[in-house]
C-alpha cells in the first residue's frame, strides 16, 4: 500500500468550469459530454464554487430550485494542498461527506482529486475508506455512494453496470 503519494502526483490538473450566469443546464451539458461529475463555478475571475451532479438532482431537479449555475452551486468550497497524501485527502472526503475536493496552492486552483482518482491510485485504501465510515468516520449521508471493482480494468467506480454478466466500469462499456 503506497498511502504517501501526494495529491499532486494523482489530481486532475485541468478542471472544467462555468461562469456563475451559465445556466444549469450548461453545466449539465458540459459534465455529461466530458463524463465528469463536477464543474468549478467562476466569477470575476476567481472560483466561487463548484456544481457536482448531486447539487442538480437535489437542489434544481428534486427541488426545483435555480436557473443559472451560481443558484445551486456549493459556496463552502473543502479544498486541501498538493503536497498532502492521498490518504490526508481520502480522510477529508470521509469526514466531510464528500467525493471530490478542489486543490489549491498558495490561493490558487490548480486540480481537482476525487475519491474514484485516489482509488484507482490505492485500491487498498477502499476497504479503510469502508470501515472508517462503518465506525463513524463519515458523514450521516443516506445516500453514500458505493465503489464496486471493474471486472475488466480492475479499477474502483461508483458507476459499475453488468453486462453480459461481467461488472464493468463506463469506460470499460464504451471500450466494447
């Protein structure tokens, strides 16, 4: 187990963002076509939020709250430094409920890391995940996401659908 790479070495340098007066359906545009689950939230020039799938469906869909990508978006950005591990990020995620967390240098934004990057980096580290959560670790969410393990790739998802009697992730399935 290599609990001491650092969140540089596994975050996403290049993150997808919307101005704070794109609609929400823009922004689902933009997730959906890039199969990402999260967009920054910009304005004047500077992040003001970010708008995962989860803040559509509850606030927008199920609530029907919002017109514009700043309505619905989460404000109380969690963000953590480049040089921490990803174990330091993956007990943050749990902490806080979360899946994603926005990295940040020195006031600046400089990648995103998700709980499906630090899995695929540490398949180990899912079954820690797992029973801080069981022992109160975690956030109260009914909805915790579960990670299942690709067949094919061998890689953690939370996005695992059978087919053909196989588990396959979504880029597995597009793969064929």
């Amino acid at each position: 187990m290599r609990l001491n790479v650092l969140v540089r070495e596994v975050m996403k340098k290049t993150v997808k963002a919307v101005d704070m007066n794109d609609s929400i359906d823009k922004a689902a545009t933009m997730m959906k076509d890039n199969r990402i689950g999260s967009v920054v939230v910009i304005g004047e020039k500077n992040v003001k939020g970010i708008l995962t799938t989860r803040d559509i469906v509850y606030k927008h869909v199920a609530l029907g709250h919002g017109k514009n990508a700043s309505d619905i978006m989460t404000k109380d950005l969690i963000t953590i430094a480049p040089d921490k591990t990803i174990e330091d990020a993956a007990r943050l995620m749990v902490k806080k409920g979360i899946e994603k967390l926005l990295v940040f240098d020195n006031g600046k934004m400089v990648g995103i890391i998700t709980s499906t990057d630090i899995l695929t980096i540490e398949p180990a580290l899912f079954e820690i995940l797992l029973e801080r959560m069981k022992i109160g670790g975690g956030s109260n969410r009914e909805d915790q996401v579960e990670f299942e393990q690709c067949d094919r790739c061998k890689k953690y998802s939370d996005e695992i659908e059978e087919v053909n009697g196989a588990y396959l992730c979504k880029e597995c399935i597009s793969r064929g």
